[in-house]
C-alpha cells in the first residue's frame, strides 16, 4: 500500500467522548473526536505550591470556552486532519534520522491525527478567547461557509462534486485526498483571502498540536522528534526545590530570616517583595501601596461605578511608568535610585525564577503580547513580542549590540539628532552594558551557531561573536521562554532590582493602562501630564483607578504605544506610522544522526539546545555602505514554531519534516527595513517591504543556504509555500548552483514565505519637527507636556540589528531629562 493511499483510509478521525484538561478546567469533548487527554497552559502542581501563597494562586486564569458552532468545528476537525491526518502504521516509516526515538513512538506519531489528539477542540477555544486580529471574522465565515455544500463550492470550486447523490458535499465530507488537494490549491491560489485562510488553519494546527499537553505536561509527538521538553536541569532544579520546602514544612524547621528572604527570592526571583496584585479587594490593595510608601486615597465604596472624575483609588506619586521592558525598566530604575517615587503598571503577569515552566505553549499564552498570535493585517509578517514583566529583556535571545556607528551618525546628520554622536549617549551605552554584563565570550556553541560558524569560515564568509547580557557558560535554549537561573540580565534581573531595592518604587503586573491623563497648561498651547488610569477587577466587578504624578514614561514597545496614545487623545498624524519590523527570512539544513564517528555538529547536540545567539555574519549587512542590508544570525525553534514556518504539502510530508526537528539547523537573514507600516492596535496593523528590502533579504538567503551547505548538511531548503528541497550529497554543483539561485530569487510577498519579526520600531519616532515625529530628543511629546517615551517606538528608523542596548541607552538619557525636571519640581 502507498504512502498516499495509506492516508485516504486512515485520514478520517476516531471517535470517542469524553474531556480533556487544559490547565483552566474541564472542556467537552464532542463524541466526532477521539483525544488524549491533554492540558494547554501546564499546572503542574509543583508550580502553584512552590509559590506558596494564596495570592498567586488567585491570578490563574478563568475558564475559557469554545463559543464556535457545532457546524464550524465540524468544518475545523475536517481542517486540522487534513493538516495532521492519521497514517496507517503499515506503512514503511524512516526512522533513521530520529535521534532518541523508538520505532513505536514514531508510529505512533504517524497514527496520530489532530482530532486523535484533541487538537480541534483547543484551537476552538483558542480562537474564541484568543484569536485578536482583525480577519478573525473571515475565519469564521469559512467555518461556516465549509460546513454547507454551497459555501464549499465557493472555495473549493469542483472538488466538492461527485457523481453520486446528493452530487455537491461540505469540505467534512470529502475524501482526504481531496481536502489535502484542495488546501495544497489554496496555498497557492491567485485570491489573498484564500492564502491567508490556508496560513492560518495551517499556523494553528501545528502550533497547537505541537505545543499541547498531557497531564504529565508531555506531548505525544515529542518522543518522536527528538524533542526533550522544557530544559531538564531545570526540571530537576524545581523538582528537588519543591521537595526540600515540602521537607521543611513537615519537619517545622526553623531558619534564620534572612535565610527565607534567600530561599524566598530564589523560588520566586528578585522582584517578588516590590509587588502589588491587583487581584484583590480594595482595602488590600491599598493598604499594600501604602506599604510602599505611595500616597493613596479611597471613594467611599457605592453601587454606581467608578469612572474618570470619580475614580475608585487616586495613588500619588513622582513618576509613574507605563511598561517594564528594556525602556520602561530602565527608566523606573534609573528614578527609584535617585530617590523619587515611582509606580510601574505593566501589562503582562510576573513569571519568577522558578514558576516558569519553559514550555512552549504556556511560556506562549503567559510571556507573550497576544499569545504570540500577532500579525499584520494581511497575515504577511508573523510578529513576537513579549508582554511579561521584563517585557522584550525577559523572553529575548541575549543578543546585546550597542547602536552601529553608521546608524549613530545617520540618525545625528540626516535626522538632526545631536543626541546620538554625543557624550551621553556614549556614556548611556556603557552604563547599560556594564549594568546588563554585557560580554562576548563562549564556553560552548549551541548547534545552530555551530553551524553558521563552520558554513562561514569554509565559505570565508565574516563571522564574529554576538555579545550577550550573560556569562560565557550559558548554554540554554529556552531563554526565549524565560531565564530559569538569572545569567540572563534581563530589566527584571537589574534595573527592576535597583527600584525594588531601593524601596522607592513598586510594580503592579497584570495591569493595562486605560489612557494617560492630561490637562490644559495655562499660558501654553500644549498640555500638561498628570498621570494614568487603569482598571482594576475583583470578582466581576470593575472599577477605575488613577495614578497622580508629576511625569508620565510610557514604554509599552512599538506596538502598544501608538494605541494608549490615540486612547488618550493624542492627535499627532505620526504615532502609529514609520513602524519598522526587521523582517525575517529563514532556510533550513538537516543534518542527520548517523553512527559515523567523524559526525558533526556532535550527537548529542540538538536544534533546541544551547545559546542562542552566539554567531552572526555581516557578509550582506553593507555597513560600510548604504547600512540597510541583512545581518545572519540562528534563532530560537521549539517544535510550535518550527512546524508552522516548515513547508507544508501534505500530511505525510510535514510530518516527514518534523521527525527530522531535532538535528534541523536554521539561519536567517534579518533586514535593516527602508519600507514601514502603520499601526492602530496589536489587531491592525499594515506593512509593506520595498523593493531594496526584498532584494536584500534574497541575498541573504542565497548567502544562507551556501553557509548551510558548507557546514555539511546533508539536505537544505527554504520555507516557501511549494517546499522544494535538494539533497546536496547527491547533486551535481551545477544543480547546487541552479537550486540555490532559483530558491532564494522567489517573492517574498503575496503569502508565498512566511516572513518573520521579533523586533519592532519607529512607530512614535523621535526628531526635530512635530510635523515629521511624535517627541524631541529628551523623549518628550511634542502635544503633552511631561509625556515620555521610552520604547523602540522612538527610533527614527529601523536599526538593523538587536535593539536592546539601543533602546536601554535611549532610555538612559530620557531619564537623566526627566530627572531634571523631577529637580525643579521638587524645589
């Protein structure tokens, strides 16, 4: 029996009812689907109670539902299998490039079909809960659409037609082949609509069922690819820590004060004491501010609701900070230490130490603005972006470059900004360095880097060190998930450290500001900042706060800023545009585990594994130049992220690529971005490449896939939609060459590649004209008097490489302007 045929009579779900668990409750499973029982968001018990208290118990989350309709999820388990169908377990199966895996794991990998794992179900839940971007309802008309013979016409055209009555049939009740077909037709299909639907049910299914959990926090599919889980020190770490406070608590056994501040900080990190849960009545919380030493004042408690001009809390402070990431943080750092009052609301939940779980799913929903799940409007750029306390500093690849020289005096003599050749921003780029540890040594390269090292140096192609804001023996490939020892110097490692430390600040997570608030200055056309608002919850009902201060710093990142700016009546025709994405192409190069003693990268190095960003390669960067070319470096891929950027042409061939996960390399070409987008909300956001970058990201795929090839791998390919691939052990150069040129010319537009962005910029940019930019080099806005930014947002152009250093440094000198204007305050 053939591959194909094999999954035309296994393709079709099982059935069995039942329910699985998520991690936030019990969700019904419809008799269709037969499932493991699996769990989203990984509680395992060791987590809650290594906290210990019943206020982070307090902040997991509420149920969520499926609220799709019995006929849309039928059309979406008809999807996923197709995505992921079950194959028969006849059939001969490849194992040889499985490191780590039996033959029945890997069987039972091929078996299994999304609906088998109860796939369907959690991506119901997910785009009900989760899914906040503005085709959603596109999606959801499909669902339906699919689900009638009529609307299967209109997207499937005569693939639903059969000779046999009743003649016309919904997408659920073709064959496989024909699903597959049909969704292979869509990927490529002249119509956008078409491609975006098929990006996204396929960008859903695997990342969820890649990601998924069972109650052991395990993945059936795990074993198969090679792939370990979460980093198994670190499980044994939280292991052994939770035993021996269980231990402590049954033997009574009494310790020194300091000690428990020690053991406390270790289990729950260093910010644990400078923290406000708003998950809590009233009086609790302002007693807690108090606590810290804020002024606060409370309305009588009544029926009608709080609002504005009445709010139910008003906390008074010197300066209150919208955003904890490598602006925000060190801005409130830098304040704190010189004695001022500083408040800072961030958005996402705290994740100490020792409560990460460094799952991919959960780090996902939990470290992540949107859960991850963030695009531009036309699905074209998949973005990352961390919504944590820590922001972007805590879930980032340890990457610290200080600003390109050529980006300094291009931003000082085209934009007029003198701030970027002085003296303070030189000594603000040491500051943050030195603060951070920043270094550039390694005692080991991760397989990835490996990789890119050897293909440049047998290529001669530049290749240096990337400096990292850690020691030289980290070796962790899950930072991007969190640091589970503190190496990585993220804001939440440092400059959130010195305001905790300093007792003159506190943060309050899981905390979104509403607007900031501003009132007319008299004798002035501008007006004049007098804090922010926010909302707090507590079972079901919602009341408003406001946070009094002398200054205001948003720091929300580049996607967020824009949006509480237009919240708060800020008119600047500026904030929102010149959005800058550093956009990403990536290939790939497989190379498999063999028994040869000459193996390299060595067996026991894995994809996932090691630092990851140690290399990079200016080989296309052309800063000498223009400075807008492409820098190579590796990133960060866990089995989600990985299956929705590989290829997909059908069931078989994807899961063909993920047995080969773990000894999978990828490069990409990151670009210095001329072109840019607008931005209204995280859910609307539009962007377009121009020509020059599309043709340097072309010539750094080339580049790539030459460094692939150099470094030995045995098979190399990129991730267009048609999922072309050349073995280059068996191919002649002369076909190496037409592989190459051919792979690396295709479009970069219309859906064909999946693009990627992990750092956004510009979108509020700073200049010399209120006409052209949102604030002046001391971060100020140009509408609001003692309105700051301190984010990526106010960079005048896109950077070209990682913009932490840049951003702390930016960052650093705002807030030596606003501790001026603090001075004169207080006199």
């Amino acid at each position: 029996m053939n591959r194909e045929k094999a999954m035309e009579n296994n393709g079709e779900s099982h059935s069995r009812s039942g329910s699985f668990r998520m991690g936030f409750g019990l969700v019904p499973i419809p008799n269709e689907a037969k499932v493991h029982t699996v769990l989203e968001l990984g509680s395992v018990e060791t987590h809650t109670s290594l906290l210990g208290d019943e206020e982070e118990r307090e902040t997991q989350q509420k149920p969520l539902t499926n609220s799709l309709s019995p006929r849309q999820m039928k059309s979406l388990v008809a999807l996923c299998d197709t995505i992921l169908p079950s194959i028969n377990d006849n059939i001969n199966i490849n194992i040889n490039n499985n490191s780590g895996s039996s033959h029945e794991s890997v069987a039972k990998f091929y078996k299994t079909s999304a609906s088998m794992a109860g796939t369907p179900e959690h991506l119901g839940i997910l785009i009900s809960e989760k899914l906040k971007h503005s085709s959603t309802w596109l999606l959801l008309l499909s669902l339906w659409l699919l689900s009638t013979w009529f609307g299967t016409f209109i997207l499937c055209g005569m693939a639903c037609f059969t000779t046999k009555f009743p003649f016309f049939h919904s997408f659920s009740e073709l064959s496989l082949l024909k699903r597959q077909k049909v969704m292979l037709s869509w990927s490529q299909s002249f119509l956008r609509p078409l491609r975006m639907l098929f990006r996204t049910i396929k960008l859903l299914t695997l990342l969820v069922f890649f990601t998924q959990l069972d109650e052991a926090e395990d993945n059936p599919s795990w074993k198969a690819i090679g792939y370990c889980g979460p980093d198994p020190e670190f499980k044994t770490q939280l292991k052994n820590q939770f035993l021996r406070r269980a231990s402590k608590r049954e033997g009574h056994e009494e310790k020194e004060e300091e000690d428990d501040d020690d053991d406390s900080e270790k289990v729950r990190g260093p910010l644990y004491k400078g923290l406000v849960h708003i998950n809590k009545p009233r009086d609790i919380i302002t007693d807690s501010l108090r606590r810290f030493g804020f002024s606060v004042s409370a309305t009588p408690k009544k029926a009608k609701a709080s609002n504005l001009s009445s709010p139910s809390l008003v906390i008074q402070c010197d300066a209150v900070v919208v955003g904890s990431g490598s602006g925000g943080g060190v801005v409130a750092g830098v304040l704190a230490n010189a004695g001022y009052k500083v408040l800072v609301l961030e958005k996402g939940s705290y994740s100490a130490r020792n409560n990460l779980s460094l799952l991919e799913g959960p780090s996902m929903d939990q470290m992540y603005l949107s859960s991850g799940l963030v695009a531009t409007k036309d699905m074209s750029v998949l973005i990352l972006a961390g919504s944590t306390v820590g922001g972007g500093s805590a879930v980032n690849w340890s990457a610290s470059i200080r600003t390109p020289q050529h980006v300094c005096k291009e931003w000082c003599d085209r934009y007029e900004l003198e701030l970027f050749e002085s003296k303070l921003y030189k000594d603000a780029l040491d500051a943050v360095c030195e603060k951070m540890g920043v270094q550039a040594e390694i005692d080991d390269e991760g397989f990835n880097n490996a990789v890119l090292r050897r293909g440049c140096q047998e290529m001669g192609y530049p290749v240096c060190n990337i400096p990292r804001n850690a020691s030289s023996d980290h070796y962790c490939g899950w930072c991007c998930m969190g640091c589970k020892d503190g190496k990585k110097k993220g804001t939440l490692e440092t400059w959130l450290v010195d305001l905790v430390k300093s007792g003159n600040g506190a943060i309050i997570p899981s905390c979104e500001a509403i607007q900031v608030l501003h009132k007319k200055n008299k004798g002035s056309d501008r007006k004049i900042a007098r804090g922010v608002a926010f909302e707090i919850e507590y079972k079901g009902k919602k009341e408003i706060c406001v946070v009094e201060s002398k200054v205001t710093i948003v720091a929300c990142g580049a996607l967020s800023t824009p949006a509480l700016l237009k919240r708060s009546g800020l008119k600047n025709e500026n904030i929102g545009r010149n959005l800058h994405l550093h956009p990403v192409a990536m290939a790939w190069g497989h190379f498999p585990d063999t028994p040869s003693p000459e193996l390299w990268p060595e067996k026991h190095k894995k994809s996932y594994e090691g630092g990851i960003m140690t290399a990079m390669s200016t080989v296309t960067a052309q800063f000498d130049n223009s400075g807008y070319g492409a820098v190579i470096q590796t990133p960060a891929l866990h089995p989600g992220m990985f299956s929705i950027l590989m290829p997909w042409t059908s069931g078989m061939d994807i899961k063909d690529r993920m047995c080969k996960f773990s000894r999978t390399a990828h490069v990409f070409a990151l670009a210095r971005d001329q072109g840019s987008g607008t931005i209204h909300s995280p859910s609307k956001i539009s962007y377009e490449l121009k020509k020059l970058d599309r043709e340097n990201l072309k010539n750094g795929l080339e580049k790539v896939l030459r460094i692939l090839a150099a470094a030995g791998a045995e098979e190399i390919g990129t991730h267009n939609n048609k999922g072309r691939s050349i073995n280059v052990k068996q191919v002649s150069c002369h076909e190496f060459e037409k592989f190459v040129k051919e792979e690396s010319s295709r479009s970069l537009s219309d859906l064909t590649t999946p693009l990627c962005s992990a750092h956004q910029m510009g979108s509020c940019k700073m200049g010399t004209n209120p006409k052209e930019s949102v604030v002046n080099q001391m971060g100020e806005t140009w509408e609001v008097e003692g309105l700051y930014l301190a984010d990526t947002s106010v960079f005048p152009t896109a950077l070209g490489v990682n913009p932490m250093v840049t951003v702390q440094a930016i960052s650093y000198c705002t807030a030596q302007y606003v501790l001026e204007v603090l001075r004169r305050k207080r006199k």
